[in-house]
C-alpha cells in the first residue's frame, strides 16, 4: 500500500511502506557515503542486468517464433547475437509478414492504453521526463508493461530499438527502490540513472557507454556529473552479470580497418555533412507524423498502433530488412556487402518505419533505428568513397561504425556515449578519431533539433537543478555582505525578569532577541511568538528571568555562508538570528528578510544585460 511522507527539498511523493527493517538498513547503509553508493550501484546494476538478460532471452526467442517460424522470414543476426541455435524451415508467408507489425501494435497498444499510458513510444524521453519533471518518480507497474510491450512489438516485426524499454526498465528498477528505502529526491533521481545505466551497459554490451550515455542523454550541451560514479558502479555489475550469461563476445564483428591518413577526414567530413540532412528528416518526419496524423485519428489511442505496424507491413512488402531492429543488416554494412542504392534506399524507407511504428504509439526506442540509418548511410558514403578515392579509403566497412556513432551523436546531442557504444558494440577503438571529428561535424550543423524533445539545454534548464541556482548563488555570499551593521539591536541579560521583558517590549517592534550572560556570551534566543501565551500572566511577572525561558542558540558568524544561514533559517523557523564574533561576541542580527533582499540583489545582476 502506498503511503505518502515528506521528502527532501519539501516535495510530497508517494513512499511504498516497507517493513520495519528498510529504515533500519538505508539508516546503517548512509552512514558511509561511498560505500552507500556502492552497495545500492551493485544492487541496481544486478536487478538491471538480471532484467536486461530476461528481456534479451524473451525476446530474441519471441522474434525467432513469429517472424522465422510463422511467416517464414529469415532475418539476417549480427556476429554476436546467436542465441536461437537453429533455423526454421517454413515457406515465406508474405500476407502475413505485413500483417504481423499490425497485429504486434494491437496488442502492445491495448497492453500500454490500458495498463501504463506513459510507457507509450520510444521510452528515453519518458525517463528524461522522470529525472527533470517527476522527482525520478517511475510507477511500479511501468518496468513491467514496457518490456512486455515492446517484446511483442520488436517480436512481430515493429522497427524500434531495444535500447528504450530497457533505459525505462532498468530506470523503473532504480527508482523503486530509491522509494521503496526512503531516499531523497535528490538521491532517487541518481538511481534512476544508475538504473538505465545499468540496462544500456547490459543489453548493448557497453558499460562505459551505457553509464555516460545515461547521464548525457539528459542534457543537449551538458552531462549529470554527479550521477557518473553510481552509472559506471551500477553498469559494469550488470554488464558482468549478462555476458557471464549471454557471452563476451560484441555485438558486431567488424573487418581489419583503420585510420592511417589525414586525408580521410575531409571524406569523414563528408559523411557528417551527409547525416545531418538525414537526422533533420528523421526528427522532423517522427514527430511530424505522431503530431499532425496519428494523433488526430479519430479513433481509439489503442488502436493507432496496429495502424502503425500496417504501414510497416507494407513498406516491408519492398524490402523487409527494415523490419524489427536490423542489427544483422548493419552487420552487413559494417562487412561492405551491400550495394550503395540499396543503402541509401534502407535510411530513407527506416525513417519511415520507425516513425510508423513509435509515432503511432508503439513501444520500442530510436537508438537501434538511429544505429540502423548511419550505418547506412556510412556505408553508402564509404563505399562511393573507396570507388572515387581507392588510394585514401582502403575500407569502406569504416565508415559504415563511423556513420552509426556520429548520426546518433547528430539526432541525440550525445557524442561521447555514441562514441564508447559503438565502439564498445562494435570493437572498433581504432576509429576513435574519425567518429570523434564526423560526430563534432554532425552535432555543430544540428543545434536546432534534437530526437529527445524532453531534453534540456543544460542543468540551468531542469526542474531538477532548480534549487542548486539558489545554493549556488547563496554560498558565494557571506553573513556579512546581508546583515546591516548600523541597524539598532536589542541584547537582553539572562537574569532580566519576566516583568521587566514586558515593559521593553512595549518600545520594540523585535520578536527575537538574543540572550547573552555577563561575559556577553550568547547563552539562546527569545522568539517572543512562543512566549506570547503567558505573556500577560501577572504572577509570574518576577519570579521567571529570561535564562528560564529561552530556547537553545542559534546563530551565525559574519564569514559563514548565507547557504548555511538559509539552513539555519529553515530549521528554526526564526525571523532573525544573532550574529556572533568569536572575540566580541553578538555584533548584530541577521533577518531573513535581510538575506533574501541581498539573494534578490545577485539574482538582478546575473541577469543584467551588462554583466
């Protein structure tokens, strides 16, 4: 049963109520910041491995029965990805084979409409939603809905990626437990990266990748510092747990090459002026479709999807390569076995499906699909290049791992983690500069479109980050630049009687008043809002003296933070608090009213035209 209790930063979320020892053991676990982290990154990298792994057995499997064994589709594997040991030997069923993505939307949009809305489409931009805007809030039931969802449209031929369900899966994984042991906000939204980074790294064999694309997706122009160590924690467990399963071997085989000329990079320049055309059409085609036909249909959101896998269906009536991820018909491209047209032709017809698929409300993700679309375009570049220009390109495979990485880069604002994916992917460290430059290239000619339309520029920009701008400015400054030293204050005497309290504060306008003893020395403060109920009781006029009245001290030195000041404003609930001198003693009073005037004074001229 869900119960609801105050969280950091003042938010209200919903807690599921544990038993007794969850308190006890995220109590003993925090005494020690790194080894709370990691113990909870091992725990989330197993849960996001163990997930990855069930989804990677189901639906591969899933694939192999519907698409091979129903209609009859041999679909081309990757290198590394064998884990059907045999072929099947039925005839192909093409009315079938165009019927299935319809049948597989069906289902997974009746599953997501019904079920869980929010695990609709490509999945990524719904975990950046939930690090920004929701506390790292993911339901429960999410995890669950998405991977089934996406199994059936992935296993019935529907063009997405896996890389979605898994970054909400794993995601969803993290952030339940962060709720489930009682974390901050703060805190639950680093699981939650830690909780994709942990699927990434697993499903794509990728756990370097897989962690800093996590925390870069995020952003356009920014990286989520914070959460790196806990993703890498949280990404090599759950690496380390899958390929102990599933092997070592990457994803992808790819020929001898390498980069041994300068002169290769105008032609590498070349392919990153060829993607960003390609990813301007792929954003603006995935998002048009969904905005302006899709979501206007008159019908039933549950039903789109089937729509959706029709059209897919029938754009595989002409090549049905294009179908489910593709991975084998990269492997291909990486090889140098397809013709130039033929590439080219698969980019513009895998826009088009994908769109069909996810725009419509199907559950699968882009990164497979941005994967699929440079590689072919790399190749198609590679090979008109090596034909040209034989002396400089000796493989033109290369350009097929370089096109995968700087399209991504392009569409997605990420190019440090499409470069460590795919190269991690792919085994291709050797063409780490081609992809670092075709990838820049890429990224300086897209600033204006992005495939996650829940990004954020930079962490100025998040809903999350919207608490550090006021800590941020407020420990820059110190007590003594708020506080007016020439403002009157009003010290009291431990041993001044009740009665004669009364009598003063008939010609004060204070509600705090520090309290000092005979050396000045601050001994607490008198907040008179709560001694205001026996204020006016005559028999105890001169029998109290303020040292039996006052509450524990509370206060600030001229050189602390007013970050710190803040705090002690929050706990206390006072108005004003003394200003003690180590050598003097109280000096003077700090009003809160003080410290927000001078926060308001900086936040005026950091956004000045002139500063």
């Amino acid at each position: 049963m869900g119960t609801e209790n105050q969280a950091a930063g003042g938010k209200r979320v919903n807690w599921i109520a544990p038993g007794k020892w969850v308190p006890a053991l995220s109590k003993s676990l925090g005494k020690h910041k790194f080894f709370r982290w990691l113990v909870w990154g091992t725990i989330i990298g197993a849960c996001s491995g163990l997930g990855a792994g069930i989804v990677f057995f189901l639906l591969e499997w899933a694939k192999f029965f519907a698409l091979e064994y129903l209609a009859g589709y041999a679909m081309a594997k990757p290198a590394g990805e064998h884990l059907v040991p045999f072929a099947a030997t039925t005839p192909l069923h093409l009315w079938l084979l165009v019927l299935l993505p319809a049948i597989g939307g069906l289902i997974s949009g009746l599953l997501v409409y019904t079920w869980a809305p929010e695990a609709e489409g490509h999945g990524t931009d719904a975990f950046i939603d939930a690090f920004h805007n929701k506390h790292g809030f993911v339901r429960a039931r999410v995890p669950f809905i998405k991977a089934i969802a996406s199994i059936i449209t992935l296993a019935t031929g529907g063009s997405a990626g896996r890389e979605g369900p898994i970054a909400q899966i794993g995601s969803g994984i993290g952030s339940w437990l962060g709720r489930t042991f009682k974390f901050n906000i703060r805190e639950i939204r680093l699981m939650l990266l830690a909780g994709c980074a942990g699927g990434l790294g697993a499903i794509f064999r990728a756990p370097l990748g897989g962690a800093l694309t996590s925390v870069e997706v995020l952003y356009r122009e920014d990286l989520e510092t914070e959460g790196v160590v806990l993703c890498i924690i949280s990404s090599s467990v759950s690496y380390a747990i899958f390929t102990s399963i599933f092997g070592h071997q990457p994803i992808f085989a790819t020929p001898p090459i390498e980069f041994s000329s300068a002169r290769e990079l105008l032609l590498y320049a070349v392919l990153g002026l060829v993607c960003v055309p390609f990813g301007y059409m792929y954003v603006k085609t995935f998002y048009g479709l969904r905005d302006r036909f899709f979501r206007k249909l008159p019908i039933r959101r549950a039903l789109i999807p089937a729509l959706g896998g029709l059209l897919v269906g029938l754009t595989a009536l002409w090549q049905p390569q294009i179908l489910s991820g593709g991975y084998g018909t990269i492997q291909k491209a990486l090889m140098g076995q397809l013709p130039v047209a033929l590439m080219f032709t698969l980019a513009f017809l895998k826009i088009a499906a994908t769109s069909f698929t996810i725009s419509s409300g199907g559950s699968g993700g882009v990164f497979g699909p941005s994967l699929f679309i440079g590689a072919m375009l790399g190749g198609a570049v590679g090979q008109l290049a090596h034909a040209w220009f034989p002396g400089i390109v000796s493989s033109p495979g290369a350009f097929a791992l370089v096109g995968m990485a700087a399209f991504f880069a392009g569409v997605a604002k990420a190019p440090i983690g499409a470069l460590l994916m795919v190269c991690e992917m792919t085994g291709g460290y050797h063409l780490i500069v081609p992809i670092m430059f075709t990838s820049v290239v890429a990224i300086l000619l897209s600033q204006r479109w992005s495939l996650y339309e829940k990004q954020v520029l930079n962490k100025f920009h998040s809903p999350a980050h919207r608490s550090d701008r006021v800590i941020n400015i407020l420990q820059e400054l110190s007590v003594k630049d708020a506080y007016r030293p020439d403002a009157a204050v009003t010290i009291l005497p431990e041993d001044m009687t009740f009665g004669q309290l009364r009598r003063l504060i008939t010609n004060t306008r204070e509600s705090y008043f520090p309290v000092v003893d005979d050396r000045f020395r601050l001994i607490g403060i008198l907040p008179l809002p709560e001694i205001r109920p026996v204020m006016f009781e005559e028999s105890i006029s001169d029998l109290l003296i303020l040292g039996d009245l006052v509450s524990p001290p509370v206060s600030v030195a001229p050189d602390d933070s007013l970050s710190d000041a803040l705090l002690k404003f929050l706990e206390t609930g006072y108005g004003r608090i003394p200003i003690e001198d180590n050598e003097t003693g109280v000096i003077g009073m700090l009003g809160l009213e003080d410290l927000l005037a001078r926060y308001q004074l900086e936040l005026q001229k950091l956004n000045s035209p002139e500063t």
